[in-house]
C-alpha cells in the first residue's frame, strides 16, 4: 500500500426512496478497505459513519460537530 492510499479512505453511499412512502428513505453506506456497511435512516448518519476514520487520520472536528455526534446517539 503506497503513502497515499494509507491515507486514503473511499465509500459508497446508496440511498432509495421507499416505495410505500415517497417521503420516506433509506440507504446504505460501506467503508471501501474494510467493508463494513451501515443502514440508514438520516442523512446525518453519513456524517456519523465517516467521522471515525478521518479522526483516525488526524482530522480534529471542532465542538459543535463533537456535540453534534454525541446528541446524535441519543435519538
């Protein structure tokens, strides 16, 4: 693995409209390297999937998206 793809993270996010319920939807995202996928309800889960690795990268979130992730657990 070069320098770059160590430092490199790809997802694919898949989002649908539910059939019974147009205002309704869902998807799925998935951590390319390792495969690991979770189901969604809220666009904000995108967010909450991601943050993770980029903080394993060295990214650092100010306060209010900290807050922001805490509060999202508690829904």
């Amino acid at each position: 693995m070069d320098l770059f793809e160590s430092k490199t993270h790809s997802f694919i996010i898949k989002i649908w409209l539910e059939d019974d319920d147009r205002d309704k939807w869902r998807g799925h995202i998935t951590h390319v390297p390792s495969g690991v996928r979770r189901y969604l309800e809220d666009v904000s889960e995108i967010t909450n999937f991601i943050m993770p690795y980029l903080e394993q990268m060295g990214v650092e979130f100010g306060l209010l998206w900290r807050v922001r992730r805490w509060l999202s657990q508690w829904k």
